[in-house]
C-alpha cells in the first residue's frame, strides 16, 4: 500500500503505507521524489521505536548523529534535554543547519508526549514562495546575502542577554548565504528564519525590511502546512525548501519529539 493525499494545493500531503515497508524503504525513492514536491509529508500514528526512525531515515539518507545514535530528545525541560533552553527558539521560523555551509537534507519527527494546548508544527514552502514572487522580488533579492547567526535567533527569546549569554551564542558558527538558494535541480527557494542576523551590503534599516516582507511572503496561508499532531504522528519535511517551526506551548509542558536529522548534501549557492 503506498496512497498519497494532498493536504493543500502548494504544501503538505499524507501518505499511508504499510509498516513493513515504510522502514526498509521499499517506497524509499517515492518518498524522496514526493518530498521535494510537497516539502512536507504526514504519516499518521506510526508509533516508530527509535530503531524504526532510523531505520527508515537511512533509507532516504545519511543520519546525522545527534543525541541517542541520531535520535534527539525534543524537550523544554532541561532534565530532558541539554538544548531546552535553545528549543525556545523553535517557536519561530527557522530551517535547520542555518549557520552550516551545507543545511541538513530533511528533518524528522515522531510525537511521544502531546502538549495540553498548542504545539502544533508549522511548515512553509519556500520554493512555491519564491516561484510566485513577483518579478520585481526576484531581481530585488538575486545576489542579496545574509548573515545567520544563533545569536539572531536568540535574541527573540532573550532580547537583552548577558555578557556571557551573548559570548556562548557566538562561540556557534555563523554563516553567509544567499537569500535566494539556486537549487542543482534548476529550482530556487528563499533561504529566511530566525537566524538571519543582517542584509550584507545594505543599510539595517533596508535590510531589515527586506527579510521582514520576505518572511511575510512566505509565511503566508497558502504556502503553510499546519500539522495537529496525535501521539505516534510521523513527520517528515525537506528542510532545504521550507521553514518550520512550533506554535506556542506552554514552557512547563511535558510536550516530547524525537528527532531525527538528515546531513545535507547540496551546499548553498
């Protein structure tokens, strides 16, 4: 069985497939292929054991070795996770590997603690953003690079840190890309988020406004998936042609993902 539904026109489908071959990747390829296309993929109540999410995610890829051997604790309580405190920065759009030369390939999540309210995940299409730019955009932003850096996302969530908060943050690489990302496919995606620290080149005030009406462009209903999880829900997003994140819970929740994450194979240009 291998059965897709298109959740909405531009973003997000769900597939139903059968155990079995969901984690020895008989429909592996399929899965791939669909992914670029829909950027975000549901597979409802799978209940994957650790071993199964890895299982299945080096069918489609090369596991980066995270937490438990690829397998992250995705937590707010700090006995949980040793990144509890960075997760809040999760509640605000963002792709993984940012401030990395080469972005992770794909991300994924199996739900195993819900929280009582809120907690959903949000996904957006950057690809079908930018193909529906304007033209006017597209030249406005073709050669535009940014600066990614954790302290930029940091900073929604502790706007006045100390010396020594603000010290940490920048022991972490930051990175310069391109605003618009020319894909080895032909196709182009808006490389955005919450680590987006300046417009080089431009004055703060320009820049500034450049990446606020990009975002806002891209955020926009028809390009988001909003994903309402059910404990053992698995989700699956390119993380090179979207940006996710969560939508607000409660910092106390007992709300728990394991993740895991795909090294990227395609540097930006």
């Amino acid at each position: 069985m291998f059965e897709v539904t298109n959740l909405s026109p531009k973003v997000g489908s769900e597939v139903r497939i059968d155990r079995a071959s969901f984690v020895n990747g008989t429909h592996a390829r399929e899965i791939e292929r669909l992914l670029v296309e829909r950027s975000a993929l549901v597979f409802r109540e799978m209940f994957l054991t650790d071993e199964e999410q890895r299982q299945f995610a080096s069918t489609i890829g090369e596991i980066t070795l995270q937490g438990e051997e690829g397998v992250s604790k995705i937590s707010m309580d700090p006995a949980v996770s040793l990144f509890a405190d960075y997760t809040r920065g999760a509640f605000y759009w963002h792709i993984d590997g940012a401030n990395d030369p080469t972005p992770a390939k794909a991300t994924m999540l199996t739900a195993k603690v819900l929280a009582d309210e809120g907690g959903d995940t949000l996904i957006c299409n950057t690809y079908a953003a930018y193909d529906d730019l304007p033209e006017a955009d597209k030249q406005a932003i073709e050669g535009v690079k940014v600066r990614h850096a954790l302290e930029a996302s940091q900073r929604l969530v502790n706007n006045q840190p100390t010396v020594a908060e603000l010290t940490r943050w920048r022991t972490r690489p930051s990175r310069t890309h391109p605003l618009a990302w020319h894909h080895h496919s032909g196709r182009t995606s808006l490389l955005l988020g919450a680590t987006a620290l300046y417009a080089e080149g431009m004055s703060r005030e320009d820049g500034d406004m450049l990446l606020c009406r990009m975002q806002e462009w891209a955020t926009q209903e028809d390009y988001v998936y909003r994903h309402k999880w059910k404990v053992g829900d698995f989700l699956l997003w390119d993380n090179t042609g979207t940006m996710h994140r969560a939508d607000w819970y409660s910092l106390d929740s007992d709300r728990l993902m394991h993740r895991t994450t795909l090294e990227g194979e395609e540097p930006v240009r």
